[in-house]
C-alpha cells in the first residue's frame, strides 16, 4: 500500500478521534484506540504486515515491550509483529470493546498513562473474554504505547482450553487473595497478590503488612517445587500455571532462577502440545484421516523423536494413505479404460489424458498400453496438442507403449492384427 | 428398388463403426492421408449384363449374346489408406463379351465375341472406421480397354477374326462396395479366410465407339464399322478377395 495514503489513514484516525476525545488525556486515548484499529485491522486482513509494521511505529514506542504469552517475559516491537503473525495463522481475531473511553486510562504518575482494555479473542477453541494493560508514556511531546500486558496466552491458541476460571480482573484477583489471607493460606494469598499489585493502583492494607513480614524467598521457593512435582507428574498445565505465576509475581527474581523457570515452562508447553498433538492424531487416525494424523503425529516426533508408538503410527498411516492412493488409482484407470472404449471422441480424449498421468507408474496394465498405442497413433487434435504430440513423438510412444503392452503379457488378435497389419514396417521401428 | 432400400443398410451398418475386435480401436481418420498405408492384392470375379446406347443403322437391333458369358476376372491393387477416407484402387481385368446384330432379315444376323483386357483406375471413398467390421466404399474412375481376341460370324456362318475392327476404348466406372473385414472379425473362422472381401456393383460406360472406324470390311453386310457407333452401359455384380501379408514381426 501506497505510504502516502498510510499516513492518510493514520491522520484520519488521529482527526477523527481528537473530534470526539476530551483533550487531557485525549491523545493516550487516540494512540490506544489507533493501535486497538490496527491489530483489527490487521486480524481481519485490513493491511499487509508491512503497512502493519509501518502503523504501528506510529503510535509505538520503538521500545515497546510487550507481555502477553508468558507474563513477565518480555518482547519487543519485533516479536510483538511475531506474535501478531501467529494470530493470523491460528485465524484468531481480536475484538477490543468499543466503550472505550477515557476513563479507561489513568495517569500513573507524570507522564505516564495505563489503559485497560477489555476484548474478545475467538479461536477455534471458542470465545474468551481477555484484559490487556497498555502503558503509554510521553515522549518530546507525544504519547506513545510503552508496553502491552495481556493474560492472552498461546496455549489458549493452539487448541489447549483456558478456562474462563484463570482469567479475573485484578480486583477479583485481590479480593480472592485477601480471603485466601484470611483462611491462612497465606503462600497462596501472597503469590495471587504479587501478580495483580504492579498493575493496581489500589493497595490491599492487609496484605501490603503480610508482605514486611513473609520470607518470600522461601515462598517462591516452596511455589517452584510444587511446580517441579506438578511437572514429574505429568500435570504440565499446573506446573506451567505455577511456574508463570513465580515470573508474574516475583519481581526479585534472579537472572539465573528466571532463565531456570522459563525453560521449565517451554519444556512444558512442549510436553503439553506433545499431548494435544498425540491426542489430536489419535483423534484423526481414529477417523481414518491419515493425513491431518500424520501431521499431528510429525509434531509429536518433533518434541519426541525417539517415541516408538508415535513411529509406528505414522508408518501406518504413511501405509494407509499409499494404499488408499493404489486402490484410487486403480479406479482412475479403469476409469479411463472404460471412457476410452465408450467409443465416444471426447471420452477417449478424457481416459487417454488420465492414463498418461500415470503412464510413469505401474499402474497401467497391457490392454491399456495398447489402447494408449492407438490413440497416440492417430490422436485427435485435442490430444495431439495437449501433449504436443508431433509425427516423431507419436511414432516413438506408440511403439513403446506396444512394447510395453507386450512385455506385460498382453496378447489378442487385436494386439496382432495392428501390429503385424496395421503397423508398416517403418512405424514398428520409427526409423 | 430392393437396391435402394439396401443402400441405407449398409450405410448404418458402417456409420455405426462397429469395431472388429474389442480391444480395436476407430481412431481418427483425415481426409487423405497414407500413413500406414500399404498395398493390397485382391482377385475377383463379376458378371452381368450390357444395355446399349449407340446407335446402328436403319432395322438393326443390338441383342444380348445367349451364348456368351459377360464375364470378368480382376486383379486388383489396392492402395489400403486406414488413416484416410480418401485412396486410389487400380487393377487388371480381362472380360468376355458377346453381341448378336439382327434385323428384319435373318440372313443379316451378326454374332460378335470379343474379349479385352481393362486397365481401371479409381478414387475410393471410405465410410466407417478403420477397424470396423465392414465399411462402405464408393468407387469412381475411367478404365482404358484393350481388345485382345475377336471374332464375327455373319448369317451365312462366315467368321472373321480381324481384331482391327474393333479398337482400343475408354470408359468411366462407378461402383459401390461392401467391404467386410473377416481378418478381424471375432469368430472361429480362422486366420485362413482373405483379410477382406468386397462384394459389389459396378456400372461402366463406354465413351467411344468400340468398332474401328479405320477397320478393313464389314461389321454387318450393309454397314461399315465407321457406320456403327456401338457404345454400352454394363452393369456387373462381383466379388474379390482382398489379402495382406500375414508375416509375423517380432515385437521389439
């Protein structure tokens, strides 16, 4: 797209909007709604990546860091453009709520603005309702998206159900804490806490005191074993939730321990679409669609490659599916036996083009090499030009596919009658 | 017109393409094309009958010979086109014939027999497919006749056999065939048979005089040869078999 006119746009967006936004915080507003009209935009093939790419820089800081698959591990501009391409390819939209307003977004403090945003994510796994914490900050005079913070999780993309129960509003999420407080379930009360308190301006007293007192170190010690034990057991999806939970809500966390809990949870996303793909495949091979089950079971082999069930299972379907195309085939080409001897011009025209495409394989017995042999003989025009069939080519199939007619055993009067008779002696050897 | 009603019969029987063998295919044919083509031997048989349409002098009648066969044997050549509607047929033909000249008076009854060698040549018209059952052919062409014995016996029982009174001629022929292919017809008859038989019917006219106006004497007792335009129409039914080389090739 013309970048003339992507400037129109981004003007029109920025005019349209300064008409209707009251003018405090009226330009973090226009910057929010322009990158809420963009990734729409963009969701339902509005723009191309690059005129994307381009918008976004606009109302983007270059900076931006943006958190939403695994809290707390950040991305930048780049990968957010990573992340939006994957939207696409698990066609997943995103629909923002359109009572956007200014009250939505608050001053934080100076020159900092956070908005949040409600919207509806559909996926093929349903639709589920999302919040997302935008930052903006005012750079030489102009608000721009610092960073992006949503409980979207790529899990929730590619198939695996997230539960409406594990998306609240930090409010809720505080509440929840404070009770589990008051039940003495303090570790629990702590870690729900810490995860929401960066994000809420609105201090919980009785937990701000808990937390001068708790040894968090031990807390988040104790969180990452039960992580680590969910994990052995093969309950990927707590260990995850847990260990996600350690990122989000330590704010302390060492370098070393974060990389040690980030690779914990990739090992388990992978275990986890391991087991989504093996019951997928298992889904598919059940229904006989060998095809969409060897796809499934290849992902498997790409986390497990040594997983000999998974192995046998593709070898199957691989043997399935070679099977099925054998018995097509033989089908296709008795097919285009019968139209060749329906003696009727186009039919005969239609059974020699389908036999010609497996004239390479195996597939086509003595009688209909011989059928073949007559019709490139004396093709019609159709045929003729369709595989360019000039006097020499026409001499040389014809003679091989006689000979192939004859080394596969094929033998009647027909056979004998054009080839001793109706053959000259010059059309038997093309010479 | 039992002729007539035939015609179309076999015109269905090879419109319809009947294949000889199953596994034969009637593929395209072009106008005129001699791929393929090759040359055919074929020996026949006819026999029929003659109208004349010349004209003799003044109380003469032309009559049919009783006594003599009008007969033909032929050699043909045939230029066997499979890819092509149109192709050439030529042959040797050697026939017999015999006239009776009478009139009022018995006295002046006039028996001729002569027999002559015919050189015909003929574009052919195929209808049906190239391997169908049977096809119809439609022949047209001239023939050049070549006289070759004579003999006249008048009604005192004197016989001349000067074979210049009558001359070398030229005609124009038509014929329809009935061609069956019994080389590829699925039957028990064997590999023996002919490749092809032709039945047919053939007109043929004379278009110049065949008595020698140059000739010595007379044809009849009153009239010279140069006073004798005999011209006639024969019509003939026949039938020839057709061969082909029967020699194997080995597929390779």
């Amino acid at each position: 797209m013309n970048i003339i006119f992507l400037i129109f746009i981004h003007l029109f967006f920025l005019n349209a909007l300064s008409a209707v936004m009251p003018s405090n915080n009226g330009e973090a507003d226009i910057r929010v709604n322009q990158y809420i009209n963009f990734i729409q935009s963009y969701c339902n093939n509005g723009y191309s990546e690059d005129d994307f790419q381009y918008l976004l820089s606009q109302c983007a800081d270059p900076s931006i860091l943006v958190d939403n698959d695994i809290p707390g591990v950040q991305k930048s501009l780049d990968e957010l453009i990573l992340y939006l391409r994957m939207l696409k390819k698990y066609k997943i939209i995103v629909q923002y709520e359109r009572d956007f307003t200014i009250a939505s977004c608050k001053t934080m403090n100076g020159n900092k603005f956070g908005c949040f945003l409600k919207k509806k994510v559909t996926s093929k796994t349903g639709v589920f309702a999302y919040e997302e914490f935008i930052e903006l900050t005012n750079l030489e005079n102009t608000y721009k998206i610092r960073s992006i913070q949503s409980n979207l999780f790529p899990a929730s993309v590619v198939g695996i159900n997230c539960s409406e129960e594990s998306i609240y509003s930090t409010s809720q999420q505080i509440n929840m804490a404070e009770e589990n407080l008051n039940s003495g379930n303090v570790e629990e009360a702590i870690i729900q806490y810490l995860e929401v308190r960066p994000f809420n301006q609105i201090k919980s007293p009785k937990l701000e005191k808990k937390l001068l007192t708790v040894n968090l170190d031990s807390i988040f010690q104790k969180r990452y074993e039960q992580a680590d034990l969910e994990f052995q057991k093969g309950n990927y999806e707590e260990a995850v939730s847990r260990y996600e939970s350690i990122i989000r809500s330590y704010s302390t966390l060492s370098f070393s321990f974060k990389e040690k809990i980030t690779s914990k949870i990739k090992e388990c996303k992978d275990q986890i679409e391991y087991l989504s793909s093996l019951q997928l495949g298992n889904l598919y091979f059940s229904q006989k669609d060998y095809n969409n089950a060897i796809s499934a079971y290849i992902k498997c082999l790409l986390i497990r490659p040594n997983d000999s069930i998974v192995k046998d299972k593709l070898l199957y379907c691989k043997g399935s599916i070679a099977e099925a195309f054998n018995a097509e085939t033989r089908i296709d080409v008795q097919k285009a036996e019968n139209l060749i001897l329906s003696n009727k011009k186009n039919n005969r025209e239609l059974g020699f083009s389908i036999l010609m495409k497996y004239v390479h394989s195996d597939k086509i017995n003595g009688k209909q090499y011989f059928l073949m042999a007559q019709i490139v003989d004396s093709p019609s025009a159709r045929t003729s030009k369709e595989f360019n069939l000039n006097s020499r080519k026409r001499c040389l199939l014809t003679h091989q596919f006689m000979l192939n007619a004859h080394a596969l055993g094929y033998n009647s009067e027909g056979f004998d009658i054009y080839w001793n008779e109706y053959l000259t002696e010059k059309s038997r050897s093309c010479d | 017109m039992r002729l007539i009603g035939i015609i179309p019969y076999f015109f269905l029987m090879c419109y319809f393409n009947l294949e000889a063998q199953a596994d034969l295919l009637n593929t395209k044919q072009k106008l005129i094309s001699f791929r393929q083509s090759k040359i055919s031997f074929g020996l026949g048989l006819e026999g029929g009958g003659a109208i004349f349409n010349g004209a003799l002098p003044y109380g003469y009648q032309a009559k049919r010979d009783t006594n003599t066969l009008l007969a033909a044997a032929i050699l043909i050549f045939d230029l066997d086109a499979p890819n092509s509607r149109l192709s050439f047929t030529s042959g040797v033909e050697t026939s017999n014939q015999g006239l009776l000249f009478v009139s009022d008076s018995i006295s002046n009854q006039m028996t001729l027999r002569f027999r002559q060698i015919h050189i015909p040549l003929f574009l052919k018209f195929k209808i049906g497919g190239k391997f169908s059952r049977s096809n119809l052919l439609f022949l047209l062409g001239g023939s050049y006749n070549i006289p070759i014995t004579y003999s006249s016996m008048n009604g005192n029982g004197f016989v001349s056999k000067n074979i210049n009174s009558i001359q070398n001629t030229y005609s124009w022929i038509s014929s329809i065939v009935w061609q069956l292919n019994i080389r590829g017809e699925e039957s028990a008859i064997g590999t023996n048979v002919p490749p092809r038989i032709w039945i047919y019917f053939k007109g043929s006219g004379l278009m110049k005089s065949l008595f020698n106006p140059q000739g010595n004497g007379n044809i009849l007792d009153i009239a010279g040869s140069e006073e004798i335009d005999y011209r006639d129409l024969k019509l003939t039914f026949g039938i020839a078999y057709l061969f082909s080389g029967k020699k194997k090739h080995e597929v390779k």
